[in-house]
C-alpha cells in the first residue's frame, strides 16, 4: 500500500512540473492580451492637406505598421512598391478562387475553432493531472501519414515525398 502511495505521490509531483507554455488555450487573466496591442506610427500632419489620398475603409493607412517593409529600410533597402499578386501566382489564386472567396473567411474560421474548443471542453475540467488541453481537444483532428499515404498509394496515386515501400 505505501508503494502505491509513493508512486501516486511521485507522479504527482512530477506532473505538477510540466510546462505547458502555449499550449493550453486557455487565458489565465481577464485583462487584455498585450501581443494583441499595436503600437502605431506617430500622427504628421501632410504639407498640403488637399494632396491626401481617397479614402478606402478596411485598408491600411498612413499610420499602420508595416514590419517587412520597416525591415528592409533598417537595413538600408528600398521597400517594393507594388503591391498585388505576382503574375507567377496569378493560376494559382484563380484557381482558389473558383468557387468564390469569403471576405471574412479569418473571423469564420476562428469562431468555428473556438466553439470546436469550447465543446470539447465540456467535461475537461474535471482532471486529476493536468494534460495537454492542444492535444485533448485536437486529438480526433490528427492524420496518420502512414495510413494516409498507404490509402492514397492503393488509389493509384504517386506519393514521391513519402518513404519507398519495403
């Protein structure tokens, strides 16, 4: 009965040690998420107020940031100035396209992800050691390569990337 006791005790403790980091989705406070706030550019006022540009809701303005561009000026390069699709890219978008593009497809998304979350956490609660709440409520979600690979193998298809059968 001690050894029993001892070992439940010690794995215990050591289950007490893990670290999580960022994988438990759950938010340890009620105030704001400080990576979510974006410092912005300073406020200028133009030299000639009727040269301003049109204005065009949901776009960038003068004052966002820009990393990859504030990137390159740090280094002493010239930031491109097209902005657009690449012409090599062109079929590709085209062809993700086809059926339509959602214009809020990133807010839909993270709703649908975080009601997922929200139902399988229903009874998760309720744990004797902590576990990797990622895994817990993703675990249903994750592909087999092996299998993957073998069911696309007996349809006929070429899986190159994938290691050669023995």
């Amino acid at each position: 009965m001690r050894r029993i006791l001892a070992l439940i005790l010690i794995t215990a403790t050591l289950s007490a040690c893990a670290n999580k980091g960022l994988r438990d989705l759950r938010s340890n406070s009620r105030g704001p998420d400080e990576f979510i706030i974006e410092p912005k550019a300073a406020l200028e006022t133009p030299d000639d107020l009727t040269a301003l540009p049109v204005p065009t809701p949901g776009q960038a303005n003068r004052t966002d940031n820009n990393p990859l561009d504030d990137a390159v000026i740090a280094l002493g390069g010239k930031p491109a100035q097209s902005a657009g699709i690449p012409a090599s890219d062109g079929a590709l978008v085209t062809a993700a396209s086809r059926f339509g593009v959602s214009p809020n497809i990133r807010q839909d998304l993270a709703d649908a992800d975080a009601d997922f979350r929200r139902r399988q956490a229903r009874f998760t609660q309720f744990r004797l050691f902590p576990e990797d709440r990622y895994n817990q409520a993703y675990r249903r979600e994750i592909l087999d390569a092996e299998v993957v690979a073998s069911r696309w193998r007996r349809a006929g298809a070429r899986t190159p990337s994938y290691p050669p059968l023995n």
